[in-house]
C-alpha cells in the first residue's frame, strides 16, 4: 500500500525536546542514551541545520542520524545545504536518499552500518519532497551491502603469536581503551587481567572498563594520568593494546613512547592498527572475541603459572605508593575542588553515572572518583567538546531514568548549554548538576600559567568577581533548584541536599579556588618521561632509591 512518510513517522522521544533547547546540544543528548545502555541512539534534524551544529553530534558510537534537507529541486534556497557532502568525512557512512520507494532500505542499512563493526555515526539525508511523497510499503526490507563485510572474528594465528609474547614478557601492561566498553567486554577483560596477573591501565575513555578497586589497576594513564599508570608504559616489555588508539594524549611524545616495548594491538578497526605505533601482532576483530581466544589459547598451552612478574610488581607498587594522586589546600584558603569532586563520587556511589565537560573539572573527574562499572562515566575524550555535560546527562537520564546522574561542569562549559535545564524542567529530566566555578578557564589559565609567564589573557569569566551569572538564579530562573556551596565543612550536606532532590534539576554552584591545577602532568609535545607528579617535582622512573624496572 501506499504510505504518506512524514506522517507515518513515529514521535520519538519527550514531546517537546526540540522545541527549546541550543540546537547543536539537542545533538549531543542523543549520544549519551545510546553509550549508558550499549543501543544505537538516533535523531532527527530540520533542513540546513548549521553543519558545525549538526556535526558536533557525530560522534564515534553506534548512532542513526536523521536529516531532513530542503526539497531535491530547491537550490540556493533557504536552508539549503549539502549536509551529505559536509559531513561524509566525519561520519562512519551517510546516504542520499532520492526515492521514498528506498527509505525502509537504506533505514535497516543504516541501522546495521551503526552498530555493526566499529560502532559509527551514519547519516540518512531525506530531502524534504522525498519525505513528504509516497513509497510502496513492503515488509521485511532487504539490506543491499555487498560490500559491507567488517571483520569481527579474530584470526586464530595472530592469537597465538600474541599467546607466545605473553609467556615471553616479563614486564606486560594491559593497554585498554573505550574499544573494551564499547564492545562489551569488560567481563572478559577482567578474566584475562585475574588469569594473567598483569598490570592494567585504563584510559580516559575506558574509566570503569576495570574496577578502579582492583589491586591491578594502576589508573589512567597519559597527560593526566597516574605516574604508576605511566610509568608502566614505559618501562614495559609488552604493550597488550585492547580498543585503543595509541592517541597523543596517552602517548606524548610518540618517538619516546614505552621504547623497550612490543606491542599486540587488537582493535575492530583495521586503520587504528599500526596508525601510531607499529604492533608486532596486529589483531583485526571485536575485542570480546580477541579477548576470548586469547583466554583460551593461553590456558591451552598453560601460559598463564609461567609468566614471572615478582619484579615488575615490586617496582610498580613502588612507584604508586611513592606517587599517589594527591591534592592539598587552596593557598587562600577557598574549597578545594579536588576535594568536591573526591567527595561527590563518595557520596553517589558506583552506581550513579558521571558526565563531564572539557577542562579541569573533567580531568579531576576521571582522577578522584573511583569507577567500578563501565558505562558510569561519560565525556566527549577526543573531541574535546565544550558543553557536553549538560546534554549528555539529559541523554544518560533519559535512557537510565532510575539511576542518579551527575554533570561535573565548569563555569566555562555550562555557560554554553545551561539553557538545556529549561528543557530538563520542562520534561522531568532530574538531573545533577555540580558546577566547578574557579571563575575562569581553569584549564588554558593553568598552561598560561605554567608555559607563558603568568600571562593571563581571555581566560577570567567574572563568575567570581562580579557573580554575572549568578548561577544559582540562573538555576531557578531556567526552573531549577539552585544551590550554593563556598567552604569545606559544607560540601557533604550540600551533596546530600541536592540527592534528595528528585522531582526537578539541582545546581549546586561550588565556589573553588581559582589557582588550582591538574597534577600529575606531562606537557604536550614532551615525553612520558618528562612527567611530573606535582609542580617541580618529577619521577626518576629508573632511580634506586624507586626501584628497578
């Protein structure tokens, strides 16, 4: 039968969720729902939607992009744009649809593509005459991807050579990446480290991949990471790289990079393997498979008693023990944030889901708050995205609305997408808000402050001297409850004020210290070995007195 398209479209979604926000955040919400529970989230979008808008939104998980262009006959006209052509190179694929005879196609396709292989955006580009046409319903649609094949199954000889540099090392590290979450491998992960012993360290985007109580994890490593985290890298015989890319961030720099070490780099994208640091045993597959074979290969020729590693442990420790993450009081006596952000993920416990924005507060984040499940730490890694925590703890609240989420934020980044929190009161989206407000852009003043001489420039927001915004009328205005804490000795009960709190969004406007900076550090451009674990104080990884590597 023929089916009028646009007025069978499902309403998807809260009423009325595109009808106040910032248009480019209503994209970023749809990527949280899809991470917090492992499902392709999709979106719609209006024709000639700005494509730095639109495209902020494309993030690397399984997502279905709908977008709905002016008519196929209406060039140079209003809100005309080829949205196709834009965004092909930052989506996993997009299509053009010229026929509504196609949609139901080109929709399974687009569907499959996302969550198939290495989860992606994909783009479905519906021009506004297609939409409103006709199309020949017929079910179930066929699929025409000949030459779709993504790799998913690990080859069985690769798995062995990588069985064989294991029972070789005598200094390994398990390099994990969002690869492990994304691919729903965690359970396995954790088997492998228990069955082999070996270090692991967790990247910003695997926080929670492996329990952060767990005595073989040594944190995050990387710019920001701990120095046992690092120092593991480096001084490692054996990179077991799992859904990682090898990024600059974790790397610094590359030459330099854990120079002793081979390296197994296991990833579903064959053109992560090799893109950065050559692997000796490359492994093209889904991560839960690799991890899986490589389980059973190894207790097949019973690997894992053999691996001696009484060294390589004495020294790690040593070297957590020596260099644990730490913090101390602000010079001028104001709140800590640290200490807020240490405390807040006491507090909300393991089971409640943290978003964070780009900066200072995101990184504090990943530090001091302890992750025991995948899936409860969200940020936008890679892209760097200012103003994601807002949007994205709507999308996570949506999806897990019995779990407690938090958005750690800065001033900086929440005055980019506050105005979300219309739509989170309109709706009965409760979430969390914990706004870090040192009253500037903590994290460019911190590298004005150690690399350019104390030259501050566009980075003081006058949160602090002037309160314009107030955010805690800002709160109440956009129909949140607003609340403000500015000493030690209130953190806890202001926490505990906003957890009771469940019917509407909370802010709680943390008043810190503006001068305090993220530590450890290595500066970019520099090698892990240039690490500092607080300022002027840096490592010797290989000094007696620390223990031998």
């Amino acid at each position: 039968p023929a089916v009028r398209l646009e007025k069978a479209a499902p309403r998807a979604g809260p009423p009325r969720t595109g009808r106040r926000a910032c248009r480019q955040r209503l994209r970023a919400r749809h990527r949280p729902g899809g991470r917090v529970h492992g499902n392709v989230g999709s979106r719609s979008d209006q024709p000639g939607d700005p494509a730095g808008r639109r495209a902020d939104g494309l993030d690397p998980g399984g997502r279905y992009h709908r977008s709905g262009r002016a008519g196929a006959d209406r060039h140079r006209r209003l809100q005309e744009a080829d949205i196709s052509g834009i965004t092909m190179p930052i989506t996993k694929h997009n299509f053009l649809v010229r026929s509504g005879d196609d949609i139901p196609r080109v929709l399974v396709e687009a569907f499959h593509i996302a969550a198939s292989g290495r989860p992606g955006a994909v783009l479905v580009d519906i021009p506004k005459d297609v939409l409103q046409g006709q199309c020949t319903f017929s079910w179930p649609p066929r699929m025409e991807l000949p030459g779709y094949k993504p790799n998913t199954k690990p080859h069985s000889r690769q798995v062995r050579e990588a069985a064989k540099l294991i029972a070789a090392a005598r200094k390994p590290v398990l390099y994990v990446g969002g690869g492990v979450i994304r691919g729903e491998a965690t359970e396995q992960l954790r088997e492998l480290a228990e069955l082999t012993g070996i270090p692991v360290v967790t990247t910003l985007m695997a926080r929670g991949a492996f329990p952060d109580s767990h005595r073989q994890n040594l944190g995050m490593p990387g710019m920001h990471g701990t120095v046992a985290a690092v120092a593991a890298l480096q001084r490692s015989d054996l990179l077991i790289a799992l859904g990682t890319r090898f990024d600059d961030r974790v790397t610094g720099k590359l030459d330099s990079f854990a120079p002793e070490a081979k390296v197994i780099h296991a990833d579903i994208d064959p053109a992560e393997i090799g893109k950065n640091r050559h692997a000796d045993v490359p492994i093209v597959g889904d991560v839960k498979a690799v991890i899986t074979e490589l389980i059973a290969m190894l207790r097949h020729h019973h690997i894992p008693g053999t691996i001696e590693m009484a060294d390589w442990w004495a020294y790690l420790n040593g070297v957590r023990k020596t260099y644990p993450l730490s913090y101390g009081p602000q010079s001028d006596g104001s709140l800590s944030p640290e200490y807020v952000i240490e405390k807040l993920g006491e507090i909300a416990g393991p089971d409640a889901v943290f978003v964070a924005g780009v900066g200072q507060h995101q990184m504090w984040a990943a530090q001091f708050i302890r992750y025991e499940k995948p899936r409860s730490w969200l940020n936008s890694g890679g892209l760097g995205t200012m103003g994601f925590a807002i949007p994205a703890a709507m999308g996570a609240k949506i999806a897990l609305p019995g779990t407690e989420v938090w958005a750690i934020d800065g001033d900086g980044c929440f005055q980019m997408t506050n105005q979300e929190l219309a739509t989170c009161a309109v709706e009965g989206i409760p979430v969390k808000v914990a706004l870090i407000n040192n009253g500037n852009l903590g994290m460019v003043r911190q590298w004005q402050s150690l690399f350019y001489a104390e030259r501050y420039s566009q980075t003081d927001l006058a949160t602090h001297s002037h309160r314009i915004p107030d955010f805690v009328k800002l709160a109440e205005a956009l129909g949140c409850v607003g609340l403000r804490c500015e000493r030690e000795e209130d953190v806890v009960d202001v926490i505990n004020q906003a957890r009771a709190i469940n019917d509407c969004p909370v802010v709680i406007d943390f008043i810190v210290g503006a001068d305090a900076q993220v530590w450890p550090m290595v500066a970019a451009g520099t090698s892990n070995d240039e690490i500092q674990a607080a300022r002027g104080i840096r490592p010797l990884f290989d000094d007696i007195t620390e223990g031998h590597a």
